[in-house]
C-alpha cells in the first residue's frame, strides 16, 4: 500500500478544479435542458422590488389620508 501525502494547498488546487469542471457541467446541463439557474435569484429580485415599490405606495397613502 502506498500512502500519498498532500499539503493544503495541493488539495486547495484539486478542489478549485473539480469544483470549476462541475460548474461547467452544470451549465452545460441546464442549457441542454433549458433550464435558467439564475430563475430563484431573478424572481427573489423581482419580489423585493415589487416590494419596494408597494412599501412607497403604502407611505404615500398614509401621508395623504393618515393612519
């Protein structure tokens, strides 16, 4: 049995690489299947600027008819 020793940055490299051919996979995938891996990130955009823009509404209501 042979036992191979690794320092961390030796393994910091191996891990930047398979994590970097992963997401290309990943990506590669999502294309093939039409897939939108941003979809949870643009919708939760979305909803915080409807929010904002709903906060504005409720604040110019109230300054106009009070609370």
């Amino acid at each position: 049995m042979l036992l191979v020793m690794m320092g961390p940055a030796a393994i910091d490299v191996l891990t930047k690489d398979q994590r970097a051919l992963l997401k290309q996979k990943l990506g590669s995938l999502a294309l093939y299947l039409k897939m939108d891996l941003r979809s949870g990130e643009k919708a939760f955009v979305g909803s915080q600027e409807a929010s904002k823009l709903l906060q504005a509404q409720i604040g110019m209501w109230n300054v106009e008819h009070g609370e």
